[in-house]
C-alpha cells in the first residue's frame, strides 16, 4: 500500500518496530558509501550508489520475502540502476552506467554489459519492472552532474580511458559493499545485543611509533661484517629517497642486500612525508609469506599487522539477515597488509563483492611488491596497466622491489610499461650486483636422482631445489632410503606452521655447522633467509635460479670459489611447459655470459622472455572487455574476472588439524556465533593446497570432509585422516582411494 513504510532488513518483533525501515538503511549506506568515496574522489559518485543500491525492496513484493514467506524471486538489485539510467540525460548516461554497474552488482558481482545472459546488465535494465512504491522518489534528485565531474577527474583522454573508467567502477563498487555490509552488521549486532571491534589506528597516528621501532631494530643488527655495513648502506641510500613525489619507484638490490627492510625503511619514511594510508607489502608465494610477516610483526607489532592471503576464502552468498552480518569480510583496513599478489591483484580485477570490498583502502597505500619479477608474464599488461593506474589517480605509490629487476620500464616494454626512468631507489643497482657477488653459477649438465643425491651427500650441508612436489618426494624419500644424515624435506605439503618450525630447524643446524642437506620446491627462493655452502637448482628461469644462487653463501662468509650452485637438467622429473620454456631461454643466456649473476645478463634473459613475445602473449586481449568510446561503455566484468587467473590450476584448501590450536579453531566452527572470518584467519597457518581433485578422492573415501556445512556451507575442508601427514614430508593426498588412514606411507 502507498504511504506504508518499507522495511530493507527483518527483525524478530511482531509488531516490525525492531525492524530497519528502507529510508534509514538507504541514507546510512550513502553517508558510509561518501566517507568512503572521499579519499578517492568520488564521494558523490559513491553516495548515489549507496542511496539507490536497494531501490528495488520498494517492491511491495519485498515485504513478503522480508516475512519469511515463499513466493517468485524478487529482484531488488537492478530497480537503482534502472531509475538512474532513465533518469539521466543522453549527455549524463555513461555516468548513469558507471553507477548501474555497482548498484547491480552489490549482491551477485559486477555484471558484464552484454552478453547471451539474463544476467547482463543490459538485459537486466531493459527487462520489464515490477511497480515501486512511490515513496522512492523521496531519494530525488541525483546529483549526477557532480558525480560526472568526480569520474571524469580520474580519466585520462587516451587509450587508457576505459581502463581507468573500469578501475573507478570497482572503486565505487567498492564502497558501495563495504558500506553496505558494515550497515547490516551494524544493524544485526544492535538487534542481537552484539558489539565487535572492528576498528583499526590510522597508520598515520602510529607512524611516530614505527620508526622509533624501525630504528631501534636496525641499531640492534649487527654491523660487523662487510655484507652487513653494505645492508646498511643500502638502507641509508633508499630512506633518502622518501621525501620523492608519490608514485612509482623500483627497488633494485641482490639478493641477500636487505631488500625487505630497506622497502619497510623507504614505506614509514614516505608515509609519514606524504600522508599515506596504510602499507600493502604483497608477496609472490601464499608459501613465503611466513617470514616477511614475522619480520613485520617484530618490528612494528603483531595487533598492527593484517595477515591476509587466499588459503581459505570467505565468501559472500547475498544473504538477506543476520547469516550476512556473520561474514566477516575482508576490507584492509589495517595499518599495514601483508598479503599476496594473487590476493592482491585477482581482488583489483574480481567481480565478486567480497573480494571486491578492499579495493578502496588500497587507495593511498605504498604498496611495495616484492619479487616483482613474479608476475605472471600472461597477464603482465593489465597488470602493469592497474599499477600505473593505482599510482596517477588514486594516491598510491607503488615500489617495484626485486634482486633482477625484469625493466619493466616503457622505454624498454613499450607495448604498456611503466614510467619507470629516474626512480631508482638503490644506490647503482650493477655495483652492488658486484658488490653482493658471492657465489659462482655453473653447469652441471643432465643429473639423474642418483647424481644429485651423491653430490649432495659429498657436502655435510647443501640444498637442492627442483620443480615440483612430486620430484622434491621422490628425492628426498631415495635419500632417507640412502641413510642420508641430516636430510631435511621443505615444500608446500607442509602447512605453514610447520614449514616455520623446519626452517627453525634448518638455521640451528647451519648456525652449528651440523649436517643438514635440505630438498626443496622453489618456495625457498624468495623471502627465506637461509646460507648454505653448496647449491643445486633444477633448469628454470634466470630469475629463479638467481633467486637459487641467493641461498648459497648468503652471509658472504665463505670463499667465492667454494660457494657454487650448480645449474642442473633433471634426466627423470620433466618441467612445466611454462619452465621449459624459461628455461631455454636461460639456458640461450648462459651461452653469451660468462656471469649470469651480472646485469647485462638479466637484461638479455628479461629481453627474451618478456620484451619479445609480442603483447598478445603479454595479456593485451584483456583491454578488449575494457572498453570506452566516450558515450557508452563496454566493460565485461566478469569474463575479466574469470580470465584474471594468476594460478591456471587453482588449488584448493585442507585443514590439516594435528596441532592443539588448528583442533580448538575446527571445534569453533561448530558455534554458530563465532564469524567464519576470524576462523579462516586463524586456520591460514594450518592449510595445505591440494588440487581439487585430490580433495575430492580424499573426501570420497572418508579422509576428510567439509566441517560444520550447516552453517559454513563447502568452506572449511578438513583431514580426517591424521596419519595422511607426515612430521618429514607433509601431506601424502595421492592414492587416497586406497590408503587406510592407519597405512603407512615411507
């Protein structure tokens, strides 16, 4: 009935006076929506996506789903974005779309605009509506003309215009869900008498404090080794450089040179100069990020730092009630993020609203990427693209920091590189590659197990690194038939607590010169300080081998002529086509240097694998569903989402609960008032990925199962067969049809 009040959430009293009314839900997500907004400019632009998000709960239909009862679906997603398409003039219609695309994406995901699918955003606004109650027309008038202006700001009159206009949709996006969400928490909580903590320090007020304990970490590292004054030399040249203009810098230093604490030192410096938002250090490997997390937590504070990659994803079904209030999503808002480029980057193309809620405090970040020779060379084009687009329009400044650095600069990628020259943030990155040169590359040639695991035992402590999982097992499961002593097994079998307590182990027995000769994936190759005298790598990338080669004589300490990795091609274990590919491309390399360790050497490998394979195998075709004429748009958002996959095979998540506190945190999930976020959080350290069909065969034969799916639906997978996990090696997922839980597997 008109003039009846409309309610957008249920509460329990009869008679709806603990009920939200429409109106109220509507303003506050527009005033969370602009408070959001404003630092990215587009407060306006947000608070009309926040007023007309849930337009469509007008439908006096609304009211029955409200109570509870059965009946057609009704779509209250699409009404907002329909009201302001119609509403606009010809002039103002892109803008108009740009908040249709929100608005109709708040629960299901940003939509593509047009495709076979019904979902589509325009079959949806051309779709025949159902009548709203008038009193709608109390959120008039819009002030699109102001949103306008606040996008068109954020626009570049260029080729880049429809990327740019993509990223300010998911901005606004963005706010949108986050406000949307923290509204119907807020509301929830206040009906079941529940209060929660969500508020974080602004980086800003903590800075003083950091760099006080910034310095005094440093003053406590030891300085009486030539390595050691060098990595404070470093350190000095590169906080220099923060009083800079905000914006893109690379990071240049071997490995072994303190690269992680010289970008650390360099984001406070800056920070503090230029008012920066939070710090967003974003890792290659879910595997590595233990160690630079427990750097950070020592140096500024665990309750400062947010832990946050993709072992276990919460999702956002669209629920109406308090099941939405339960979700504890993600939205960094923490000081400083440690997470992942997959988490990262695949959330800065997502479609999906929970991974989508971030995007808007990763505005006024630094954001240093480490090992930024990582990203994925098929996707390296729009990649590069949301980097330069994060730094000109939304405050950012991003530090691309690597031992061998893949120029991505536009004098050398000029297919979509970045601005690159004169922001160099080492001090003369081909002398310290001289400086920091403390261990030889050689060739060994085709090496079968037996080859490898009698070099290995010549050596009481040495390392070697292969390709894959499945090698790294057969490897070390011959040597422990060999007897050999102090053989030690590192790889993403292992959760990452356990992978923690190894590496302790690893240290204390190099540190006294015990037997130790450890087997590894490449995890190791990045963001895990570990010395060793003696190497051996599998044939791969330059960058992984030199990555390799950082794990031999680290310290310096040792003679160069004794500190060798040697450069192997398995004769039994087969690589990647991707591998192979780097590989030969390595290999090419290796025939014109003598010194693979130099610059010009990892110039000409990066001019071979990147700068010649054409944009097309560089991920170009992306841009395509990113397009802008300048009076209409043509964004396919959710193909983009869905070709944005920086893993091909996915992997998937098991719980392996054998510790105490992986037990208690699995008991919780039976309790329906403990939120699904801070379980997922605190389970990270006890996850193994695993693909998916393996998981599948595991469950399918009683080793595991999804725990508490009443409530968490198929999120939390856990083994159920203990005895699959081994205190040397890890999970053992493979012939779970037959294996018994009480089988032995060595």
């Amino acid at each position: 009935m008109v003039g009846e009040i409309r309610y957008a959430h249920s509460g329990s009293a009869a008679d709806r006076s603990d009920w939200q009314p429409l109106s109220e839900h509507l303003a506050q997500v527009a005033q969370l929506a602009a408070a959001r907004g404003a630092p990215l400019g587009l407060a306006t632009a947000a608070s009309i996506a926040g007023r007309f998000h849930d337009l469509g709960k007008y439908d006096p239909a609304f009211d029955r789903v409200l109570r509870g009862e059965r009946g057609p679906i009704v779509d209250h997603s699409t009404a907002g974005g329909r009201v302001l398409c119609d509403q606009a003039n010809p002039r103002m219609k892109p803008v108009a779309e740009v908040l249709a695309y929100a608005i109709l994406g708040h629960h299901a995901g940003l939509p593509d605009k047009s495709t076979a699918d019904n979902a589509c955003l325009d079959r949806r606004i051309e779709r025949d509506a159902a009548p709203l109650d008038p009193a709608w027309q109390a959120h008039l008038p819009v002030e699109i003309e102001a949103a306008g202006q606040e996008i068109q700001k954020l626009l570049r009159m260029s080729a880049k215009a429809g990327f740019d206009l993509s990223v300010a949709v998911r901005m606004i996006f963005s706010c949108l869900v986050d406000a949307d969400f923290r509204d119907t928490e807020a509301f929830y909580d206040r009906l079941e008498n529940r209060s929660r903590n969500r508020d974080w320090p602004s980086l800003q007020s903590l800075l003083p404090e950091f760099r006080k304990r910034f310095q005094a970490h440093m003053a406590g590292l030891s300085s009486d080794s030539d390595i050691n004054r060098l990595r404070a030399d470093i350190l000095s040249h590169v906080r220099a450089k923060a009083p800079l203009p905000p914006g893109l810098f690379t990071l240049s230093v071997p490995t072994g040179g303190g690269k992680t604490l010289a970008s650390l030192g360099f984001a406070l410096d800056h920070a503090a100069r230029h008012g920066h938002r939070r710090i967003i250090y974003a890792i290659p490997y879910t595997s590595i990020i233990d160690q630079t997390a427990a750097i950070f937590r020592d140096v500024l504070g665990a309750e400062n730092i947010l832990e946050h990659h993709s072992a276990i994803e919460t999702e956002n079904g669209g629920e109406e009630g308090p099941a939405k209030a339960r979700l504890a999503m993600e939205d960094w808002a923490a000081p400083v993020v440690v997470t992942t480029n997959v988490q990262l980057f695949e959330s800065l193309f997502a479609a999906r609203p929970s991974r989508c809620r971030k995007l808007h405090n990763i505005a006024g970040a630094v954001i240093v990427l480490d090992e930024a020779q990582c990203l994925p060379r098929k996707l390296l084009l729009p990649t590069l693209a949301m980097i330069d687009t994060l730094a000109t329009h939304y405050g950012c400044t991003v530090v691309l920091c690597t031992a061998t650095q893949p120029a991505f600069d536009s004098d050398e990628l000029q297919q979509g590189g970045l601005p690159l020259a004169g922001r160099e943030l080492a001090p003369d990155p081909k002398t310290l590659a001289q400086q920091l040169g403390r261990v030889r590359i050689v060739q060994g040639g085709e090496m079968d197990d037996t080859a490898l695991l009698g070099a290995l035992g010549a050596t009481a402590q040495g390392v070697v690194i292969v390709n894959s999982r499945k090698h790294a097992l057969d490897l070390y499961r011959a040597g422990k038939a060999q007897g050999l002593e102090g053989l030690v097994h590192l790889t993403t079998r292992q959760y990452p607590a356990h992978r923690r307590a190894v590496i302790a182990d690893i240290k204390a027995r190099l540190a006294a010169d015990r037997p130790c000769r450890l087997i590894a994936t490449s995890l190791i190759e990045a963001g895990v300080d570990l010395d060793f005298p003696r190497g051996w790598r599998a044939e791969a990338g330059l960058d992984s081998v030199i990555q390799a080669a950082g794990r031999v004589n680290r310290e310096g300490k040792r003679p160069l002529e004794a500190s060798v990795l040697t450069v192997f091609s398995p004769a039994e274990h087969g690589a990647p086509a991707e591998v192979k590919n780097l590989a030969k491309a390595m290999w090419t390399t290796a025939a014109k240097f003598d010194d693979l360790l130099a610059s010009e050497a990892i110039r000409s490998w990066f001019r071979e694998v990147y700068w010649r394979v054409g944009p097309d195998r560089l991920g170009s075709n992306m841009f395509d569903d990113l397009l802008f004429t300048g009076t209409s748009s043509r964004f396919q958002f959710r193909k983009v989402a869905a070709d944005y996959r920086m893993i091909d095979s996915p992997m998937v998540p098991v719980i392996v609960a054998v510790e105490p506190k992986a037990q208690e945190e699995v008991t919780k999930l039976a309790v329906e008032k403990v939120p699904s976020g801070g379980i997922a959080r605190a389970l990270q350290p006890y996850v193994v990925q695993i693909p998916e069909r393996a998981r599948e065969i595991l469950r399918a034969n009683g080793k595991g199962d999804f725990h508490a799916r009443d409530l968490r639906g198929d999120q939390f997978f856990v083994l159920g067969a203990p005895s699959l996990y081994h205190d040397d090696f890890g999970l053992w997922w493979e012939e779970a049809e037959y294996l018994s839980a009480d089988q032995g597997i060595v």
